[in-house]
C-alpha cells in the first residue's frame, strides 16, 4: 500500500516511470491474454477437424496413419506456439525497454530543468538577488515559461527591494525628524510642575498627548506680572507637522499680546489679524484664555470657538460652563471677539481642554463625550490637579480600551486656594490638600 501509494506522491520521474510501466504492463496483460484466448480456440478447431476425419480414416483402414498424422500435427502446432511465445516475450522485453528508455528521456527534459529552477530559486539571497534566464531553462514547452516567468518577477522583485529600501531609509529620515520636532514641541510647553512653587495661591497641572510624532493642541500658562496669571487651550485644525508649526505660531503670539498688557479679547484680535496675513492653507484655531488677578480671583476669559470650560465651585461637583463662542482665530480678519468676567474664590477650580478628550473614540465608534468627562471629574472632585488629569485619562483609556485615536488630547486642572494673606501654608501641587 506504501509502494502504491509512493506512486501517485513522489516526484516527477517516478510518477513518469510508474505510470508507463502499468501503461506497458496493462498492454502487454492484454495481448497476452488476447493471444493465449486464441490459441486455445485454434486448437480446439484444429482437434475438432482431426475428430471429425477420423471415422473416415478408420472406414478404409488407416486407423495407424491417423494417429501418427495427428500427433505430428499437434507437435508442429506446439512447437510454432513455443516459437510465437518466445517471440511475444522478447517483444515484450524489447517494448519494455523501450519505454523505461522514453521514460528516462521525457523524466529528464522536465525534471533537470525544473531542479535547476528550484536551486537558482533556493540560492537568491542578499547577494545573488536576480534570476537569470540560462539555456537548461530553453525548452520551448511549458518550464521555459516558467522560467521566464521567475526570470521576470525576479527583475521587479529586485526593484521593488530597492524601492524599499528607499522608502524605509526615507520613514526613518523623516522619523529622526518627527522625533526631533516632538521634542522641540514638547520643550515649548510649561513641563515642571509646580510651575511655580513659591506661589501659595494656586496649583495647577496639565498635559499633551498627540496623537501622532507632533500635535496641534497646545497649552500654557504664565505670568505676566507679579499679580496676573495668564491661561491659554488651543487647538490647530489638522494634524502633524503643519498643526505643529502653527501651534508655536500661535502660542507665541498670544503670549507675547497677554503680557504686553491686552486683555484676552483684544489678544486674539491682534493674532487672528497676523495669522490672517499668511494663511494660505486656510488653518484656523480654537483657542480659550484667561487672565486672573491672583490677588483678587477676578479674571477675564475669551473663547474663540473652544470647547466650554467646567468649573468646581469649593466643595460642589464639576459643572459645564456653557456660553455663545466666537469664531475661531485665523478665518476672518478684523472680527471682533467676545470675552466676559468670572471671579474665582477660595478652593475653587477649574479645568480646560481640546476636543480630543469629548471626541475620544472606542471600537464601537462611540464618543467618549461630555458627560462622562465630567463623571470622571467628579469621582474625586477634591483631588489635586494632577489627579484630576489622571482621573479623566484613566477613564479615557478604559473607555477607548486600544482603539486607536486621531485627535489630541490636552487638559489643563487650576485650582485656586485663596490671595496670600489667605493661604500662607497651603500646599503646592503634589501634595495632599
């Protein structure tokens, strides 16, 4: 059964060998059957005539003729059979060989060519990478196709590793770069925290995350003298290095208009006037700040199509602030900018945000929304700034659960405790209230 089976399994030159021998053996099976069949039925005729002539030759008395003629008859018949036999098998013999010889002949036009191909194939590697027509392979059948076939895949295989190469020597060209501009990005951004540890009357926190190398959200905060504060969430429509640039721009400016005395609506006028100038690609920007008078809690803020800030009055939940924006900066110039006055008081907080964080994505795309946000917030309401953010990131990150992101995602958490004469001791940020 193994044998039988090695048959209609092994290679090409014995599957060849194996089937022309059953083909021969079937054949000459038949003929020789076809050949003893017939025999047989001329000897029978043959005896049946002798039986039939043999009353004839005992009525006239030649009954001893008759045995001998018959006998001599049926040896002659034997001995031309023994001949015929003879003869059969040699031509068997010879057709055999004959065969086994065609067998060979056709076994080694395919298969020769084919274990060529198949060692050429096996060989290409890093330095032997082209698969080179030869004349084995120029059969005029079927394996010279092949042949070509490989010869030609061979040549854009070839051309398609360099083109790899390329392309990968390139990603990592402008990888290396990306990596650079996340850092110089990040070291844009306010990154120690406490920002500012001699100041007792507030802590804060915030963080960046982009979705890719570098983002276009950006935060920050500063002084811009000894008893103002200023604050400042943005968001750069699209992504990437372009968002990138943008972001510096943008951030530059409205820092350099807050601390030269403006107030936050006047600020963005100024910058949505100088980004108007040159933006041909037609980017704009959504853009929340604030100014607080730290002494007093008393500030003013401007909201250029950003998202609603939420603000925690002391010992009270986290609430939307929700109010009629202005336009984003960059779209239209010479439009004015609304801004409008808050007061913060002793243990109070706030915290801003891009839409990144509402428009979190799980698989299911669902968003991760406003509501949530805020049950994030309030599931520890007291916590420090920078618990705060974990909070909400956490959260996020349960509700995202992989799914890949395709915004930004940047928070800022103020808290204020109070002027100084109010919170001589109080902690910085970091420490337990």
């Amino acid at each position: 059964m193994e044998k039988m089976r090695r048959i209609f399994t092994g290679g090409i030159r014995i599957k060849i060998f194996s089937m022309l021998l059953i083909t021969i053996v079937l054949m000459i099976a038949a003929y020789t059957a076809v050949f003893f069949y017939q025999s047989n039925r001329v000897e029978r005729l043959v005896n049946d005539t002798y039986e039939a002539q043999k009353q004839i030759y005992i009525e006239n008395g030649l009954e001893d003729q008759y045995e001998s003629i018959r006998s001599e008859a049926a040896a002659t018949f034997h001995r031309e059979m023994f001949h015929a036999r003879n003869i059969l098998m040699l031509l068997v013999a010879l057709i055999v060989a004959a065969g086994l010889a065609s067998a060979f002949s056709i076994a080694s036009r395919i298969t020769d060519p084919l274990n060529t191909i198949t060692r050429r194939v096996a060989s290409l590697g890093v330095r032997n990478r082209q698969f080179v027509m030869e004349n084995a392979y120029r059969t005029g059948d079927e394996i010279e196709v092949l042949a070509e076939c490989f010869a030609k895949q061979s040549v854009r295989t070839s051309l398609y590793i360099e083109q790899i190469k390329r392309v990968t020597a390139e990603k990592e060209r402008i990888g290396a770069e990306l990596d650079m501009a996340s850092q110089i990005q990040n070291s844009q951004l306010p990154r120690l925290f406490p920002p500012f540890p001699d100041r007792k009357e507030f802590c804060l926190y915030a963080s960046m995350t982009p979705a890719k190398e570098v983002g276009g959200d950006f935060y920050d905060f500063f002084m811009i003298d000894d008893d103002h504060i200023g604050f400042v969430m943005a968001d750069v429509s699209g992504k990437g290095v372009p968002a990138a640039l943008l972001m510096m721009v943008t951030r530059v400016l409205i820092k350099s208009e807050l601390q030269n005395g403006k107030d936050p609506a006047a600020a963005l006028f100024s910058v949505n006037n100088q980004l108007c100038e040159s933006n041909d690609a037609d980017f704009f920007v959504t853009v929340w700040c604030a100014v607080l008078e730290i002494s007093t809690g008393k500030g003013i803020a401007a909201n250029a199509g950003h998202e609603h800030p939420v603000l925690r009055r002391a010992g009270g939940l986290y609430e939307l602030q929700v109010y009629r924006h202005s336009m984003p900066v960059g779209t239209i110039k010479d439009i004015p900018f609304r801004q409008h006055a808050f007061e913060m008081h002793t243990g109070d907080s706030f915290f801003v945000y891009t839409d990144g964080v509402a428009e979190a994505t799980n698989g299911q795309r669902e968003l991760f929304g406003t509501e949530r946000m805020l049950s994030a917030l309030n599931r520890d309401p007291d916590a420090q700034p920078e618990q705060v953010l974990e909070n909400v990131t956490q959260e996020i990150n349960r509700f995202v659960d992989g799914a890949e992101q395709f915004d930004d995602i940047t928070m800022l958490s103020f808290r204020y405790l109070g002027p100084p004469a109010a919170c001589p001791e109080r902690a910085v940020i970091g420490d337990k209230p």
